[in-house]
C-alpha cells in the first residue's frame, strides 16, 4: 500500500472518529434529557394529585386551581425547554447522517482505486464501522424526531388544559375535568418521550461503545415506537410514523 492511500484512510478513519464523538454527544444530551422527563413525569403527578382536590374540597377550589395552574404553567415552561433538547439531539444525529453520506462516498471511492489486499482490508474495517454507524443514525434520528414530538404534544396539552379551566362560567367539576384531561394527556405523552429518548440512548451507546450493532437488534427497540402517535388535543393531528 502505498504512502498516500494509508494517508487517505487514516483521514477516512479520523471522519469516522468524528462521527463518533458526534453520536456520544447526542447520546449524552439524551440520557440527560431522560432524567429531566422522569423529573416532568413527577411533576405531572403532583400536579394530578393537586387538581383533584377541587373536587374534594370545594372550598378551596379556587385557591388550589390557582396553584395548579401556577404549577401548570412553571412546569410547560420547562417543556419548552426539553423540547429544544430533543431538537438538538435530532440535529446531532442529521449532522452525523451528513457526515456519513460524504464519508461513504469517498469509502467507495478508495474501494475501487486498487487491488491491493492491504488496502482492500483497511477499506473494509472502515466500510464496516461507517455501515454500523449509518444504521445506528437510521433508527436513532427517527426515535429523536419521534421524541421531540411527543414533548411538543405534552407541552400543547398541558397548556390546553391550563386555558380551557380559565375560562368563564366553568363550574369546578369543569375546572376539574379541563385541568385532569390537560395533566393526564401531558403525562402520556411524557411518558412516551422518555421511552423515546431511553432507547434512542441505548442504541447509541451500544453501537458506538459495543461495535456490536446488528439490524435485528435495531429493529428490535424500535418496534415498541411503531405506533403512530396522535395529537392528545384531539384536533385530529398525526404524530410521526416511523
């Protein structure tokens, strides 16, 4: 093999290298954002557990609707900020998808330059590590997409209920029913997103701390996402079907 074509694959394998640390980051971001929706997911339960009590005490219905809502309201501010997250773990994992794209092209170029076996095996090693990075980006972004979603969803429901029990002339078993389909919708979602998020993680890590991933076992994680996912406002909205 010559200088220059073990000069191009090293620079071939440093992309790849690149791509990889592009994938811990999501992963990382991802793990974290799964920790921040098992705190929302706590949160929604208090916030159910509050709302509740405008039926069981009538006259501290509007007091306790006060603090639901102030809870409610702190709390779709924090959604926001999840959703962002989960927005940029997607980018993440686009850029890497890119990444690969381009770095593909040039593998399949060099594939085709010589004969050489030395050459023809370095090919190989580094075909072989972007097709496993390719499938990781393949399930993983869909999963990310799927997530950021889902949050969107929990941060509208939640935000519909908050509205909806402000409105005049709403009785407290109104006030009740709003507040507890906007909470309980919220906590679907939110439970959604957490699967989302953990198995995207999971599949990062393993293909990029295991070098063990197959499509079987992709494919496996990610049939549990495969239902499509509905707007919980009931406006008639699809989620994404993966």
């Amino acid at each position: 093999m010559s200088e220059q074509a073990r000069g191009i694959l090293q620079v071939v394998g440093r992309r790849l290298d690149d791509t990889r640390d592009l994938l811990d980051a999501a992963m990382e971001q991802a793990t974290a954002l799964e920790r921040s929706l098992r705190d929302h997911e706590d949160t929604v339960n208090d916030l159910r557990w509050d709302a509740a009590k405008i039926l069981l005490d009538p006259n501290s219905s509007r007091s306790t609707l006060r603090a639901v809502q102030a809870g409610a309201e702190q709390l779709t501010e924090q959604l926001r900020h999840s959703t962002h997250a989960a927005a940029t773990i997607h980018d993440k994992l686009e850029a890497a998808g890119q990444h690969l794209r381009h770095t593909d092209r040039l593998i399949g170029a060099l594939g085709a330059a010589s004969t050489d076996p030395a050459h023809a095996t370095g090919v190989a090693i580094l075909s072989s590590r972007a097709e496993r990075l390719t499938t990781l980006v393949e399930i993983a972004k869909p999963l990310a997409d799927r997530a950021r979603q889902q949050l969107g969803y929990a941060h509208d429901a939640l935000e519909y209920g908050v509205t909806s029990s402000t409105e005049p002339g709403r009785d407290q078993l109104q006030m009740f029913w709003s507040l507890d389909r906007g909470v309980f919708d919220t906590a679907r979602e939110l439970a959604r997103a957490r699967n989302s998020t953990r198995d995207g993680a999971e599949l990062t890590e393993h293909a990029i701390h295991s070098g063990a991933l197959t499509g079987a076992h992709a494919r496996s994680m990610l049939r549990p996402h495969l239902r499509p996912a509905t707007s919980p406002t009931g406006d008639g909205l699809s989620g994404p079907t993966i």
